[in-house]
C-alpha cells in the first residue's frame, strides 16, 4: 500500500520567515495530494490542494508543488504570521479515493 | 450547507466493552472514510464507505467495522476495546464523483478506554 513519509516533524519560524513542509510517497498511482492544518482541539482543515496533471499551485501566502518522478510534494507558506502555528499534514490518495496521512508537522511562528 | 457532524463528541469506556460512534455526512457527499488519530502516528485509514458498501480498508484488526445507511450516515464500531484503542476517531466525507476528492472532516469522537 501507500506510505506517506512528513518532515520534519517540528518547525519553528520567525514571523515573516518562510515555512517549508516536504512530504514523500511511494505508490506511483496516487493522484491528489491535500494539504490540511489542524489547530489544537479542532478539526483538520484543506488549506490546499494539488493533482497529478499540476506542477504547482499558489493561494495567496501558501503553495504546493509536485514532483511526480520524484514522488514528493511539498507546502510552502510565506509570510509567516502567528496565527499559521498549528498541525499540518500532507496526505496522498488513490484513485479510488483512498488516502494516507504523512505524520504530521508542528508548526510554530514565533512572534 | 452543514458540516460533517460526529456523536458523541466524548465517551469514556472500560477494557472489554464495545462502542458504536455516528457520522452524518455533508448532504449529498456519499462516500464516508473513518480515520483514528493518535499523538505521533498522525491520521491512520480505518474503512471508507461508499453508496452502502466498504469500498476500501485501513490494516486494523477485525474488532474494528462500520456500516453505511442509505442516507449516507456511518457508523463505526469498536468491540472489545483494548487500552490502545483511546484515540480521537475522526470521520471525512466527499463527493463520490471524481476518483478522488476534497475530504470534509467532522470535529471527532473523542475516545477513551480505562
């Protein structure tokens, strides 16, 4: 099955620095890649998304970039501001709608 | 349109007994995947549902199932819950339509077995 490695598993930024998240996985058929955050004691949330057929895709301060030959993707949040310090994990599915979680990243943004 | 809603938010069982927990879908999505989050071993697969049937499954022992109603709704049930089975369980649910689809999480049933 498909195996989703996240690193790293903690990162501490200043505010205004950039936050780079990098996942990797291992099943050459999955096709969309979610990136979600999750805040203490709150559900995980989409923050964005990519698929297969997309090199790279921007939402104001985040981005998301694939590497299909190289099986990895990664987040990219600048701007760095408090409010972004939470959970973010990056997830891999199939086509038939099955995914797997990368382990998850702690972020923090330090005032 | 209303979110993905979970009951109980909370249960506290004993070693030994079962537990059933509820997911209600966005109305209109009919596949429905169940997940258990622990510290550190981020969101495990547990099963998707979709139109009634388990389309997929997570490497969980037998004590773990769920089912699907016709009305989309899910529920998961766990039976003869062992310590390492306290975990927030957090259901998702999407639109059946492309292979694969954005996941609407619900806030979780937070579980916990003494």
């Amino acid at each position: 099955g498909e195996n989703v490695e996240q690193h790293p598993s903690t990162l501490s930024v200043q505010e205004g620095d950039s936050a780079v998240i990098k996942c990797t996985y291992s099943d050459s058929a999955s096709n969309y890649f979610p990136w979600y955050k999750q805040e203490l004691g709150k559900r995980p949330q989409l923050i964005i998304d990519i698929r297969s057929n997309v090199g790279e895709k921007k939402d104001q301060r985040i981005a998301v970039t694939l590497n299909k030959t190289a099986k990895h993707f990664s987040l990219h949040i600048t701007e760095t501001q408090p409010e972004d310090s939470a959970v973010y994990f990056c997830a891999a599915s199939t086509p038939f709608n099955q995914f797997y979680f990368g382990t998850g990243t702690s972020l923090t943004v330090i005032p | 349109k209303a979110g993905v809603t979970q009951t109980p938010r909370y249960l506290i069982k004993t070693r030994g007994q079962q537990v059933t927990l509820s997911c209600s879908p966005i109305s209109g999505h009919r596949s429905v995947s169940w997940y258990q989050q622990t510290p550190g071993q981020g969101l495990q697969f547990l099963f998707e549902y979709f139109s009634e049937t388990q389309r997929n499954k997570g490497n969980f022992p037998g004590r773990f199932s769920g089912r699907q109603f016709s009305n989309s709704r899910s529920e998961m049930n766990v039976s003869t819950l062992e310590l390492g089975d306290s975990a927030l369980y957090l259901c998702a649910s999407s639109l059946p339509f492309q292979t694969a689809d954005t996941q609407y999480f619900g806030p979780g049933t937070r579980l916990t077995v003494l």
